[in-house]
C-alpha cells in the first residue's frame, strides 16, 4: 500500500516536473517579450531626450525670456485659435452631414455618403496651394473678374484661409465618427422618446446627442492633433504657428529657439490628450447598447433643397476647387523651370515607394511586440510601452524632425543625412498605426488555439507561426498599408530630414509650390491624391460607411 503509494507520487512528481519547467520557461519568455517592448518604446521615445538635450542648451534665464516673450505669446494665440477653429467648424459642417447620410431621405444619399468622406484623399498642403492658386492675390477668379472692374479680392492668407482649408479637409474625421456612431445605436430608444411626447429637437438633444458625444470627441481629437501637427497649411497662407515658427527658425540656425518651441508645442499636445482622456471618461455612462433596429429616416420636407445645397456646397470647395486646379495646371504648365533641370522625374516616385515601404516593413516588425505584449496583457504595466508608442504618433512631424537633426549632429554623425534617419522619423511617426491594426486581429486570436498547438509539442516559435501569424497577417498587412500610405504624403519631417540627392515627391510638389510653378507640381500632385484615394477606398467598405 505504502510503496504504491509512494510511486504514485514520484509519478506525479515526474508529471508535474515538465509541467513546472514549461510554467517557468513561460514566465521567462514573458519576461523577455516584455523586456523587448521596454525596450522598443525607449528607442521610439529617443528623439525627444535629444530636444530636451537640445533646449538645455539654451540657458536658463535666455530660455525663461523666450518661452515668455510676446512673439512665443503671439505663437501660442495663433496655435489656439487655429485649432479651436478648425476644430469647432469641422464639427459644424461634419456633423450635419453624418446626419444628413445617416438618418435622412437626403436625395442621392449613398452618393453624398462617399462625397462627404473624399476630402481626406487630398492632402491639405495641396489644397492650400489650390486655394492659392484659385483665390490669391492674381489668381483663377480675379483674372475671370478682371474684365468686370473687380482689382482686387479679399485676402485668403492668415487665420481665415488657414481655418478654411484646414477644415475642408479635417472634418471627415469627425463626420466618419460621428456617422458611425448614429448607424450603432438602437432606434427604439428614439421611438420611446418620441411616444413621451417630446418633439424632434427635445428627442434629438435627450437621446441622440449623447450617443454621437464620443463620436464626436474621438474626431474632434484627431482634427485638433492634425491641426496643430500641420505645417504645409499655415506655411503656405502665411500664418504663425507653432509647426511654421519652428521651421523658420531651424532654417535660420536658430536650433535652440526652435527646440524650445517643439518642446511647447508637445506640451500643448499633451495637454489636448489629457482633456480628450477626461472629456472620454465622463462620457462613458452615455452610451447605450446597439439594437438590432436601426433608427427611423428623418423626412426633411422642405429643407431637402437646402441640406442639398449644403452638401453641394462643401463637395464643391472641398473637391471641385482643387481637383479644377490640379486639371487646369496640367493644360498650363509652367515655362522654363524643366529647362533649369527640376523636371519631375520618375525617380522622385520610387524614391517615394522606396521609403514608404522601408517604413511600412519596419513598423509592422517593431509593432508586432508592441501588439502582442498589450493584447495579452491583463495589466496597465503591460500595455504601457504600446501607450507610449503612440507619443510619437501625436508629435508634429517638424518637431520628429528636429529632434532627430539633433541627435544626428550631437551623437551620431555618421547618420545624420542618410535614409537611416528618415525611415526612423517615419516609424516614430506611424508606428501606432500598424500596433492598432494588429492587435485587433490578435484579440480575436483564442489563447486555447495556442495552448492545443503547445500540447501538440510545438515550441512557442512554431506555434506563434502556424496559429497566431496567419490569423493577425490580415491585420499585419492593413497596417502596413496604412503606414505606407501615411508615409508618402508626410512632409514636414520628409523636408528636414531629406538626404542629399534622394527627392521624393512631396519634397517636389513642395519645391514647386515655393518657386510658383505650379504647373510642374500637377502630375507628382495628382499621383498623391490617387494613392490616397486608395486607402480612402478601403475605410469606405467597411461597415457602416457603405450608406445604408
């Protein structure tokens, strides 16, 4: 009895032993991963200990009588009122039209859908100088007025053209959430409000409002991020911001100046997150649960025509005004600078394809740690480096740049003005992009598919490749896209950290923009708008975007 006992538990013992080393060997390689994300999220967060290094540099009290000066003042008013502008109009004009494609009997509804969400395949540097081109100082509609005695229009550079092209092109943010957010809810909800006798206003105000609240947030965030972060648009209507401030005075050697400034204008971000993050928190209890009922169709009577022309109109200075130009440009372009050697050519494309790939590989690579560690953690700790990744995704580009400038002439020589650099400020850039994208495909990986592959007797090599990988490649490659498309389009970073000889085609478009050749920047612009249409094709298939 005695001695079968005790083989019974030298037997268990013999069980439990593997069981006890694959528990540990478990932890370890927890450990390691973990381990690895620390690591990755200090490498991404680089670039700004250099712009701190950078500013201290500047001295105390010569430091202290910038930040505090009038023209930092001015800056900072110009920032604020710029991104509450741009912000508040966006929500003027998208939110309106969420409504309108989501809950009317609008005519042509499902053509409106698509034509309200197309300003965002159009950068806001082409619209700009579209704008420009159409409504400056000797452009397209002064020459029509000329022969009817009009000399001269109103000025579109400052605060106004900049608020106005801004949110042309920003408010599909806050109108893709904002509509998805009206076709989730349940139309019962509006029902039983209207039974209580409420009108369509009090029913609207009461139940929907606070349904389309953090749609409405989660897009004004991004519209007030953008806006800040942009530097094309206020360089090009000549208004001082942050973005355009900073890159003047690097461009005059003024490094310390302008490193106190992107340290400013971070901490501005940061302070936009935190308010987001609360404003996010308190709406938490307005949510309801989606119903399988959809809400009813708003009948707009006699207001058909006017939301018609509503619609109209911001298709029309949206995407009528630019693409016109674009077209125009490309019958008239401009004389004698192809002869000075500054052609477009077709290297300035591959160089572009070139680096957005580099980019888009390396992202989904550095991310895939991120997003695994932050699906699988249960703790806040676990999920921190993925957080802090996306610092880099809410930093202007210029100050991405400038940071990296920085620590290229300190510390690292041999990299400064190398493709090294610039695919670096690239992945500190958009590397959110590509983590997001894959840990959504990794929640929906079930642990149990892994651990029946670990019984089988495969390492956790294996069967991380033959379970997990081919369910998250969907995701790996969407944000690889995403990242890829970003890429080509950004600028202010693209600008500072271009290595010698090696154009791209926004480095092109930008040049020809200063010079006022317009007419040579029409064929590099158009490419750009057409690959940005191509990632606005895959957000409007998705669901809810499709207009039903």
């Amino acid at each position: 009895m005695d001695g079968n006992t005790d083989e019974d538990t030298r037997g268990a013992g013999r069980r439990l032993l593997p069981e006890a080393i694959r528990r540990g060997l478990g932890d370890a390689r927890g450990s390691m991963l973990g381990l690895l994300t620390v690591l990755i999220a200090l490498v991404l967060l680089t670039p700004f200990a250099w712009l701190v290094l950078e500013a201290r540099g500047v001295g105390r009290d010569r430091a202290v009588s910038m930040v505090f000066s009038a023209d930092t003042a001015e800056i900072v008013v110009n920032s604020l009122l710029l991104t509450v502008g741009v912000t508040g109009c966006s929500i003027l004009v998208g939110v309106p039209l969420a409504i309108l494609t989501a809950r009317t009997d609008l005519p042509f509804r499902r053509f409106w859908t698509v034509m309200a969400a197309l300003p965002l395949v159009i950068p806001s540097y082409i619209g700009a100088f579209a704008f420009v081109s159409a409504f400056g100082p000797r452009g397209v509609l002064q020459d029509a007025l000329a022969p009817l005695g009009v000399e001269e229009l109103p000025a579109i550079y400052g605060l106004f053209g900049t608020t106005l092209v801004l949110t042309l092109y920003t408010y599909p943010y806050v109108y893709l959430t904002t509509r998805a957010s009206l076709l989730s809810f349940d139309g019962t909800v509006i029902e039983a409000a209207r039974t209580l006798n409420q009108t369509r206003w009090e029913a609207f105000r009461r139940v929907t409002l606070p349904q389309i609240k953090p749609g409405v947030a989660a897009g004004s965030l991004l519209i007030a991020l953008y806006t800040l972060s942009d530097f094309g648009t206020p360089q090009i209507m000549r208004y001082d911001v942050f973005t355009r401030m900073i890159y003047v005075w690097y461009d005059n050697n003024f490094l310390g100046r302008a490193a106190l400034l992107s340290l400013l204008l971070l901490a501005m971000t940061v302070v936009i997150l935190a308010l987001e993050s609360r404003i996010g928190a308190s709406d938490e209890g307005d949510h309801v649960s989606s119903g399988d009922r959809p809400p009813g169709q708003i009948k707009l009577g006699r207001w058909r025509w006017p939301a018609l022309c509503f619609c109209v109109s911001v298709a029309g200075l949206a995407l009528a005004v630019p693409l016109g130009i674009l077209a125009m440009w490309l019958r008239r372009p401009s004389p004698g600078y192809a002869e000075g050697g500054f052609a477009f050519e077709p290297g300035y494309a591959v160089n572009s394809v070139s680096l957005s790939l580099a980019a888009a590989i390396l992202a989904v690579t550095v991310g895939l740690p991120l997003a695994y560690r932050s699906a699988r953690s249960t703790s806040r700790l676990g999920s921190l480096p993925e957080r802090a990744s996306y610092i880099g995704y809410a930093t202007p580009g210029v100050v991405v740049g400038l940071a990296l400038i920085f620590f290229g002439l300190r510390f690292a020589s041999v990299l400064y003005g190398t493709v090294v650099l610039l695919v670096f400020a690239y992945v500190v850039r958009f590397v959110p992009q590509a983590v997001g994208t894959m840990k959504s495909s990794i929640l929906q990986v079930d642990p149990k598919h892994v651990e029946a592959a670990r019984l089988m007797g495969d390492g956790p090599v294996r069967s991380f490749r033959r379970v997990v990988l081919p369910q998250i490649a969907p995701g790996g490659v969407a944000g690889a896209a995403l990242v890829f498309l970003t890429t080509m389009k950004e600028l202010p970073a693209t600008l500072l950290l271009q290595p010698l000889g090696e154009e791209t085609i926004v480095t092109y478009i930008w040049q020809m923009q200063e010079a006022a050749y317009y007419g040579r920047a029409a064929v590099p612009a158009l490419v750009l708008v057409c690959v940005s249409a191509f990632s606005m094709l895959i957000i409007l298939r998705q669901d809810g975007y499709d207009g039903t």
